[in-house]
C-alpha cells in the first residue's frame, strides 16, 4: 500500500537504475530542487499579483513557469525510469506525480488560450510546495511537527462538527428568544449597525453572530450587552453559550488535539528506535558475511593467520 516513505525496498536491482537511483535520492539532489520549489512560490506569488485583475503575466515569468515545468519533468520521468511502478508506492510521489500532471493541463490550456473555465485550477499548482516538506522532513523538529499535525487534523475535522453542532443549537434558540429582543432594540436604529437588526433573525445569521462574539470574541460589546441590560435574563443564554463553546467545547478540542500529538511523537520515538534496530541488524549481518568469508577452513572459528590473509589480500 502507498504511504509518505520511501524504503530501500524501492531501490532496483540494475546496476545503472540503482546508480541513478542513488543520485536522484541524494540530499544534494533534494536540497536543489527544494530550492527550485521555494524560487516557483516566488513566482507564483508575482503572478498572482500581476493576473489579479485579468492582466497577463509578464514574459520572464510566463517562460519561467515553463523551464520550471520543464525540470519537474524532467525528474518525474526520470524517477519513473529508475523506479518503475515502485516509484507509486510512496503518496509524496503519486502527490508529485499529479501535481506535474495537472500542471502540465493548465499550462497546455493556457497557452491554447483554452482556460478561461479551468483558469481558478491555477491555485493548484500551488501543490507543488508540498515537495518542500520532503526537504524539510529532514528537520528533526519540523518534521515532527508535520506528524503531529497530521495526526490531528481528523480530531481538529470532527472537532469544528461539533462546534457547528453546538452552535447551531443555540442558534435555533436564539431565533426563537433573542431575535425578538434583538429587534425591537436596533429598529430605529439601523444607521448606528447595519447587521445588528438581523443578527439573530436567521438560524444562519445566529449562527454567523454566535461565532463571532464567542469563537472570534468581536463585537460583543456591540450586540449582547443591550440585549442583556434590555432583558437581564438573556444573560443566561449567553453565558450558557459562552461556557458550552467556548470554555468547554474549545478547550476539550485543544486538549484532545494534544493528546494525538503526544500519539504522534511516541509514534515516531517507536520508528526511530525500530529503524535503529534494523541498522544494528543489518550490521551484524555484514559482519556475519565478512567472518565466513575469512573463516577458509571452515571451522567456524578465524585463526590469526586466516584474518591476516584477508587483511592481506583485501580489495
């Protein structure tokens, strides 16, 4: 099955793909071409300047884009020669592979002046500075960072449901007993706030205003304390709000984002400490093969004389 590494399982067994292999995976090699990335963001982000108001972007960068693409395939091709379909077993380089892919259609599309309907699609091409992060992996604190991160994101996902969940709920309330109030206080009022009037007359809007007095913390000066001073029982709803949501619902996330990021961190001790092991092992089995060739008798013991023959006469 695919995943984010690559093994010395996917190194091949020809002399010459195993050669090319060596380079293509040297840090050099790597560091260059995270240097490539970084300059294409630079790009990237002067051509989203430049075309933000429908202009074309300037000559130098329109042919830079084009070498650029030029070295991406260069390497995916060359990788997909050294690796063959090994090369599909790591999710970096099916994510690059795609990436070029897709490059390559909005780049072919732009200049058959074809990509005013995919033109929005350019924003992908953005995917390319995931290739950095393999540079970056190098980085034992940052590359712990993007596990933990990783490893959180399905809690931060399910997290933010039942905040909308929650918040949802209170907005329902809301509509029912707060926009009332609401109403009658911003009525005569709708050149002070243009939105107060209609802060609570939705689920929608509720919900929108929910998050931003609570989550955002903006505004609350604004809406709940006239509310409050008009009818000095809505303080409960808000401070249920404030204490579900934000107090509770929050803070559980927080704590529970933590937690899979400790997951994370004693994952990657446990990787660390196996992949140890199998160094230590492999060692000990190159060891292992360099004794018996030694041992010429095979006695299964190396005399003084054997281990100075092959001291002697080792290549």
């Amino acid at each position: 099955l695919p995943t984010f590494t690559e093994d010395d399982s996917m190194m091949p067994t020809d002399p010459c793909r195993a050669k090319v292999a060596h380079i293509v995976r040297s840090e050099v090699v790597e560091s260059t071409l995270g240097i490539v990335i970084v300059f294409n963001m630079i790009m990237i982000v002067i051509e989203t300047d430049q075309t933000a108001n429908g202009d074309d972007a300037s000559t130098w960068i329109q042919v830079t884009n084009w070498v650029m693409l030029c070295v991406y395939m260069v390497e995916l091709m060359v990788k997909i020669w050294t690796f063959r379909l090994m090369y599909f077993t790591s999710l970096w380089n099916v994510l690059d592979a795609c990436v070029v892919f897709l490059d390559v259609a909005l780049s072919a599309a732009t200049f058959l002046d074809m990509a005013g309907g995919v033109s929005v699609l350019r924003v992908f091409r953005l995917g390319k500075l995931a290739r950095a992060f393999r540079v970056l992996r190098q980085i034992e604190e940052l590359n712990m960072l993007l596990m933990s991160f990783a490893a959180a994101i399905k809690s931060i996902c399910f997290g933010m449901g039942m905040v909308l969940t929650m918040t949802t709920i209170w907005s329902v309330l809301a509509v029912q007993m707060i926009h009332p109030i609401n109403k009658d206080i911003w009525k005569d009022r709708t050149d002070e706030c243009e939105r107060c009037f209609r802060a609570f007359e939705t689920v929608w809007a509720a919900n929108i205003t929910i998050f931003q007095q609570i989550i955002a913390g903006d505004s609350w000066g604004t809406l709940a304390i006239p509310i409050i001073e008009r009818a000095p029982l809505t303080s409960l709803f808000f401070f249920c709000v404030l204490v579900s949501v934000q107090l509770a619902m929050l803070n559980l996330i927080l704590a529970v984002i933590v937690d899979r990021a400790q997951e994370a961190k004693a994952q990657d001790l446990r990787e660390q400490v196996m992949a140890r092991e199998e160094e230590i092992y492999e060692g000990k089995q190159k060891l292992l093969e360099l004794c018996k060739d030694m041992d010429k008798d095979r006695s299964g013991s190396i005399t003084i004389d054997e281990f100075m023959d092959s001291f002697t006469n080792s290549t």
